[in-house]
C-alpha cells in the first residue's frame, strides 16, 4: 500500500503565532521521509486558521530541496481559484523539474463559501472552471503547449517553458467528495482522493460511480483511490483516546465552520446539491453526535488499531493508498511527532506489506 503524510497548516494552537505553526508544520512534514512515508501531500486553503496552506507548489518546493526521494503532492490545487490555467502548467513543470519528476498533481474544484466570495468567484460557476481549466493543464502536460477557448479561459496556443518533463498519466489526482465529482474524476482519468468522513458504506457509492465512469471512458480498471483521514498514534489506548476526543473534536467543528456543513445553502448551488443532504445528516444526529460520529471514522488508536481500521475498510472499498493528517486541532508538536514516529515504525512497515490483491469491495446496498 502507498502512503502519505498529509499538511494541513490549521492553527487551533493556543500558544502559537501563524508563523511559529508554519516553521514546525514545516519541521514535521520534513520528518516524512525519515520515518518512512511514500510521499508529502499539502492541501490549498485561505483566509481562516482552519488551514492556512495557501500555496501548496510553494510549500512542497521547499521541502523538495529538504528531501531526496520522497513524492511530493497537492491535495489539491483548487482550479477555480487560479484564474489563468497557464500559470499553474508553469508551476507544475518548474516544480516537476527542480524535484526530479517527483511532484504528483492533485486537483480540487472547492467547497467553502468564504474562499469563493473573497476570491470574487461565483460558486455555480465552480464545476464548468473546473471541467474547462483541468482538460487545458492536462492536455498543456502532455503537448508543451496550452491553448484555449472556453467560456472561461480565452488562452492563445503558447509553449510552456520549462518544458514539462513528464505528463500527467499514471500521476493525477482529484478530490470527489460527492457523485457528481466521483464521475467527473473518473472520466478526467484521475485517482479518486476522498477524506474519509463517514463509515465506508456510505462511501462505497462514489468509489462506484468513479470506477464506473473511469472503466467507460479509459477501458480499463480504475487505479485505486487515496484515502486521506486524522490519524493519532500511541501505545497507551486511554491516552490516544483522550487526545483524540480533544483534538479531533476541535479539529471537526473548525471543519463544520469553515465548509458550513451544518447549514443548507449547498442544496441551493448549482454542482453543490449533493452538500444539501450531508447537512440534513448531520442536523439529524445534531453537534455533539457529528462529532463523536466523524471521531469514530478515523484511524487512531494504538499501532494495532489502526491497522485493524484500515483493514476492515478494504473488505467494502477494495484496495486503496491511505494518507494521513498527524497535525491537526491544536495538538502539542512534541505529541504529533511522537504519533508520527510511532506510525512509521509500527504502521507504516506493515502496511507496505500489504498487496494490491484483495477481494472485491461489496456493492453499494441499493436504496
């Protein structure tokens, strides 16, 4: 199995300016590749301390010259913020080309209604950016060249320099956290990335809907999907589950206020309907049951019960890659390098071990 460290950058720290959490995230994401990791993921975010990773290529460039053979990847560029498609095949190729051809691109279209409007961008518009500028920048990736004449991006055929080492198959990535983006980054060619938020049952559709549309447009099996969840490692079961139930929980209500899930403006927004039911879950529970439910998701515990976790989920998905969130909702450096450490000697060997060959998810139950 192929695996991640993931960077969020959230400062829920009480004790820390954004510029010390920056310098120690960074620190962390460093150790990535001393204890094991496959590969560095660092997602895209503004203006609020739930994640402050505003320039994911910047960030990874900087650990690309901190590393020597660990991947490096985004989780994701979110296209519809990048108003010009051309300056991301740039960065894309400049990054491909000082690592070595290690950078794997993730794209994302975007969810939080405070990232839009201060980005000035229409939310019903997200899906038809999205769609236009990721069939430019993977075409551009292939060709060396970029052009085109979408309603969105007017762009004359121009050569990109650096020229890009490598194109983007076998090495794309997309968030699909609903059906509609499932099918979409099925016929993009790309593997699906989903931060697990519920029990893999209810998740299993979208795996479905992606393999689907995936086999129909390439001909062939759909490569297995990235898993990304918040992950906490330690031998004493009462500590881990103490910190845990602390940190996560601080972790899932600054998710809540960031996306408004708990709110029903999605159901209202052109490619956000499928939103409108996940806030109708969540109120039915009400707070404080989403959050010891989303708590109950994710991979923590002692070595051994993470990998019973993540063991059991491939029973209903099938295989998949696993990324995982080490830092996150305040919790103390010293304890996120300790969990960290933990995973790469226990964890992180064993699942290195597991192969490709497991038996077929079972069906999505039918409504």
């Amino acid at each position: 199995m192929k695996t991640g460290y993931m960077i969020m950058m959230a400062n829920l720290h009480d004790n820390l300016t954004d510029a010390e959490m920056i310098r120690e995230e960074m620190r962390m994401a460093e150790l990535a590749e001393e204890v094991g990791y496959d590969a560095i993921w660092c997602a895209e975010h503004h203006f609020e301390s739930y994640s402050m990773a505003v320039d994911n290529i910047q960030v990874l460039t900087w650990l690309a010259a901190r590393t020597k053979k660990i991947q490096l990847g985004s989780a994701a560029l979110i296209l519809p913020w990048w108003t010009q498609p051309i300056r991301l095949v740039e960065k894309i190729s400049m990054l491909d080309a000082m690592s070595n051809g290690r950078y794997l691109v993730g794209f994302g279209r975007g969810l939080s209604r405070n990232e839009f409007e201060s980005f000035g961008i229409a939310m019903d518009e997200t899906r038809s950016r999205f769609d236009e500028s990721a069939k430019m920048i993977i075409a551009a990736m292939k060709t060396g060249f970029i052009e085109g004449n979408g309603p969105h991006f007017k762009q004359k055929r121009t050569e990109i320099k650096p020229a890009p080492l490598q194109s983007l198959d076998d090495r794309l990535y997309a968030v699909a956290m609903s059906p509609d983006s499932a099918t979409i980054v099925g016929d993009l060619g790309a593997r699906m990335m989903c931060f697990v938020q519920f029990s893999m049952d209810k998740h299993l559709p979208n795996f479905e809907l992606y393999r689907a549309a995936y086999g129909k447009t390439h001909s062939r099996a759909a490569p297995p999907p990235l898993l990304l969840d918040f992950c906490y490692c330690d031998k004493d079961v009462a500590r881990a589950e103490s910190l845990v139930r602390k940190h996560l929980a601080a972790n899932y209500l600054s998710i809540l206020k960031h996306y408004e899930f708990m709110a029903d403006y999605h159901k209202e927004i052109k490619g956000y309907e499928a939103y409108g039911d996940a806030a109708m879950f969540l109120n039915s529970l009400g707070l404080d049951a989403a959050v010891d439910d989303y708590i109950t998701h994710q991979a923590w515990g002692t070595p051994q019960q993470i990998l019973d976790k993540l063991h059991e989920r491939r029973a209903v998905i099938g295989h998949y890659e696993w990324s995982s969130i080490v830092s996150y909702g305040g919790l103390p450096f010293d304890r996120v390098e300790k969990s960290m450490r933990l995973i790469g000697k226990e964890v992180l060997p064993e699942l290195k071990q597991w192969r490709d060959e497991v038996p077929a998810p079972r069906a999505a139950a039918v409504a």
